[in-house]
C-alpha cells in the first residue's frame, strides 16, 4: 500500500529516505513488502506522509495493513468513533485503475460528508481478499453504513459471493448500499440491501449504435481480462450487439493481458476498424495505437462510456464517449444509504435504482474518435454523399 500512496501522492522515494534517514533501498523493500516496516519508524512514517499531503484516512488504512502484518489481531484495530457523528465505510475496488468509480467514490463521499457522515475510505486494492476483511472490518465496528462503490464478488458467480460475503453486515443490522452498473439481469438483491447505478445495457448500446449509424458492421470491445466484472464474462457487452443486430462471439474481446507490451495490443488492433472499450482501458489504447501508428479516427474508430471530468484527451482528436450521470448517481447513492442509515427506507424489503438512457448522451459525436469505414480504408477522397 505504501507504494500506491507515493504514487498517488507523486512523493519521490529518494526524498521519502532522505528525511526518514534510511537508504533508497529501504524504502523500496517496504513498498514491494519484502522488508516489514518497523514499528518504530511506523508512527514518523505516518507523520511525515501527513505533513507531504497524505490524508488521515489513508495513513490509517497504511498503519491498520502494517499492524495486522506485524500479528495485531484484527479486532484490537476497529475503533468505534466516540462521537455522535454517524460512520460510514466507502468500499471501492482498485483506485490505481479506477476508471468510472473513482469520480463517483468522491461525489458519494462529498455528499456523504456533507449530510454529516465520517467516512470511512477503504480501497481493495483489486483484491477480494481484502473486500473480505473490510467486511469484517465493517462488523467489528459496528459503523452505520456501508458503501461498496464498484465492488464485484468472485468468479465464478459474483452477485452470488457478494451477496453471501454481506450476509454478516446485514445480519448485524447494518443498511448496505451498492454502487454498481446494471447489465439486463435481474437480479433478487436481499433485503436491506440497496443498489443504485446506471443502465450500462443502454450506455453501450448508444456507444456501439454510433459506430453502427457510421457505417461499421463489426465492432470488437477491448477488456481487462482481470476483475471478476459484471452481469456474466462479458458484463452485458454481448447483449448489446445482439440487440443492434451485430455479430458477437469470442473472437468479438479482445483481452488486455498484464505484462502485455503495447506493441502486442497495437498488433491485435491492427485492421479491427472499430472498438468499445471502457474508460479504464482508454489510456492502454491510446499507447498501443500510439505505438503501431494507429490514428484514430483515420485508421480506428473509438467509443467510450465516461464524464467530461475524467476522460483523457491524448490526442488533438478527442475521445468519443457516452456520458454516464456521475453525480446523479454519487449522490443518488449516498442519498439512498442515508436515508436507510435513519430508518426511512427498506424496512421490509430492496430498493433498485438505475439511470437509464434519458439521462445520458452522446459527447464529441463529430470531430471526436470515430470515422467513417471508408475513409479508414484510405478513400478519405471519396465524394461527401458517399459517405453520409
């Protein structure tokens, strides 16, 4: 964990060592875990960390994983706040690839702390192990409530071992909201569990049917083949082309593989003539395509899901993407946990929230990442009716 904070906080190592008094080397055993951190450079650690900008929360996430390597029970680390602010724990999955969830992680948690809550921010780290213990972690102390924010469960049924994993949190009591998108399948969410999102089906149903109203009869997704996902292997993707009328079948994915170069996916993109991929994924085709000389749109076209906020623009050309309410559904969501936080919803049963299509559009339509077929296949000249 100590390595994503430097990341993310862009703290050097060398300077980190030079006012710690420790070599370089030191530093880097601590951030590949090879070296524990002892304790009693633990407590000046945090403290520095604090004075270069890193915020309490995730110091005590830092000081929480160290204790419990050192062989401090669990249990003897969850406080209960003594004050009468309510607590609530924020569960996100993997904020160093964090595409959509980490702008609606901070709307929730703003709105959350603007309604008087103390947030809790805790990230997995992409581990289901650790959505596990935070789980436990949320027992243990007792907190008012809690949000997973894009949080799946593990293969080979995640709404299945999610679920399941949650059965102590609502057991004990504790009102549960998901942050998730929706895929088409109906899934029966137990009670005291609430889930709000967005209609993922309909957003990459408008990305795709772009590419299809421009003249693209085959289109491929380019996915992380990490993540357990959801909605099923493909997260809905297949309905979607099945509902447009196009084909799709395993040769349709093309998987992002870790420790892949971006000469090999710039080899897999070579020709595919359009892509869907989602946001996380737009950086790692962008350096492939900058690697192989691929031009989007004139050699590829690219649709996104994202926001105006967070969507890269690495190219004079910007992305084309379909917007996704972030804010509704942020604030939708820590709406919905803390009104069930004070009693007022699902004293009997489950609510399920989805912003549906109304609510999104289409964002760098023209002059933006996606082109015509023909002029991809070199007939930039043809005439303009031809192409229209």
């Amino acid at each position: 964990m100590l390595s994503s904070i430097l990341k993310a906080h862009h703290i050097s190592r060398a300077d980190l060592a030079h006012r710690l008094d420790v070599s370089v080397q030191t530093v880097h055993n601590w951030c590949s875990g090879r070296i524990l951190i002892p304790s009693r450079k633990l407590g000046r650690l945090c403290d520095l960390l604090e004075a270069l900008g890193v915020p309490p929360d995730e110091l005590a996430q830092l000081a929480v994983r160290e204790l419990e390597t050192l062989g401090v029970q669990q249990g003897r680390l969850a406080l209960r706040s003594r004050s009468a602010q309510p607590v609530v724990g924020l569960v996100t999955w993997d904020l160093m690839n964090p595409g959509l969830f980490g702008p609606l992680a901070r709307v929730a948690r703003t709105a959350l702390e603007g309604m008087g809550y103390q947030c809790m921010a805790l990230d997995c780290g992409g581990e289901h192990r650790q959505r596990r213990a935070y789980l436990q972690w949320a027992v243990q102390a007792d907190v008012d409530g809690l949000l997973l924010c894009g949080v799946p469960g593990d293969v080979p049924d995640p709404d299945e071992d999610l679920f399941a994993s949650l059965k102590p949190v609502t057991a004990k009591g504790i009102p549960v909201v998901l942050l998730k998108p929706w895929t088409g399948s109906s899934v029966a969410i137990p009670e005291g569990i609430g889930s709000i999102g967005w209609d993922s089906l309909a957003a990459v149903e408008m990305a795709v049917g772009l590419l299809q109203r421009f003249g693209h009869e085959h289109v491929h997704a380019v996915l992380a083949d990490t993540g357990a996902g959801f909605g099923g292997r493909y997260r809905g993707l297949d309905h979607a082309w099945s509902n447009l009328g196009l084909p799709f079948d395993e040769d349709s994915i093309i998987w992002t593989q870790e420790g892949e170069t971006t000469h090999e996916l710039a080899d897999a993109l070579t020709g595919t003539g359009a892509i869907f991929t989602p946001p996380s994924q737009l950086p790692t085709v962008a350096r492939a395509c900058f690697s192989g000389g691929i031009r989007w749109p004139d050699d590829i076209s690219i649709v996104s899901l994202g926001n105006r906020a967070f969507v890269p623009q690495m190219d004079r050309r910007p992305f084309t993407f379909v917007t996704i309410p972030i804010g509704r559904v942020g604030r939708g969501a820590a709406q919905v946990l803390s009104s069930m936080v004070r009693g007022e919803r699902f004293q009997t049963g489950q609510e399920y929230v989805i912003y549906g299509a109304s609510t999104m559009s289409i964002e760098n339509e023209r002059g933006g990442s996606v082109g015509h077929p023909m002029q991809q296949a070199g007939y930039a000249d043809a005439p303009r009716a031809a192409l229209a």
